[in-house]
C-alpha cells in the first residue's frame, strides 16, 4: 500500500466526478491534494468534499498573477487538506460565495472585495472588512499594481469632499 493512498483516493474521486471541471491535480506530499478548477466548478467542488468529509475551511488566500486574480480555498477533514485554485481576469474579477456551504468562509471572502477587488457574487450585504469605512472604495492594497501615491491621493480627495459636505 503506497503511503499516499488515501491522497491517491480523493484524486481519483475528484477525477472521476468532475473530469475536465479540473485542469490540474496533483498530491504535493503527505496529506496535500491540489488542484485548480474553473470558478464555476468551484461550488460543486466544495460541496462534493464537504459531503466526502472535508467539513473545515480552514482559511481562503488570495493572489494576484497580473492577468488573473484568484483564490486558494482549503479544506480539511482533519486528516488530508485538498486546495484548490481559481483564478478569474483582472478585467472582470468575480468568483462565486461559498458561505452557503461553509457560512465561516464570510469573513475571507469579505476580505477578498476588500483587498484584491475580486467581487463575490452571493456574499450576503455586510461591513467592510477588514478595511476601514473610509478607505477608498477603488484601492485594493494586495493587488501588485497598487500604489500608496494612489492611496494617498484618493484619501486626501475623500477627506475634502467630506469637509465640503459639512
């Protein structure tokens, strides 16, 4: 028996049951399963784990890879994490919410509107987090093209139309 076989049991089950849905998959080492998958897939995914056992996420990262902003989404059922990568264009970021599968993913995914500017289409109306209220609203401070002149200039713009209100 290959000490990989419970990683080598998810792959094939994620294989089998979403076939191309998937573009990679692969065991990183002991007790890590990565794979990327299309955004849309990406609810299917969840939902298939969490019914498989993988009932924890544990936390979502996102990035920026210039043309595409996305996100790693890791979930655990305390034995093996499987993460899986989505990407979505810079142009037009958007992924889907998973907080109807894991109402704790709300806070991560709030944190990816508010930094990387990816909009996540289902998040329930709420606060910003974990930015301010009045951090401008176009600023994302994870993207690599943000600059703190920018930042600075907005800032100082949002402040004057605001002493001008009053």
């Amino acid at each position: 028996m290959s000490e990989f076989a419970k990683e080598e049991e998810l792959k094939k089950l994620l294989e089998d049951k979403f076939g191309t849905g998937i573009s990679a998959i692969n065991i990183q080492r002991i007790r890590r399963v990565w794979l990327e998958a299309a955004p849309e897939k990406l609810v299917e995914i969840l939902e298939f784990l969490k019914a498989a056992g993988f009932d924890h996420i544990s936390t979502i990262t996102g990035f920026d890879e210039g043309e595409n902003l996305g996100a790693f989404y890791h979930a655990t059922d305390t034995h093996i994490l499987a993460t899986i990568k989505v990407k979505t264009p810079l142009s037009s970021p958007k992924l889907p919410t998973i907080t109807g599968i894991f109402p704790g993913a709300i806070s991560y995914e709030r944190e990816l509107e508010d930094l990387l500017g990816i909009k996540i289409e289902g998040l329930p109306p709420g606060r910003r987090y974990p930015l301010d209220d009045e951090f401008p609203k176009d600023q994302y401070p994870l993207r690599k093209t943000w600059k703190t002149a920018d930042f600075q200039a907005a800032r100082k713009a949002a402040a004057s139309l605001i002493k001008e209100a009053r």
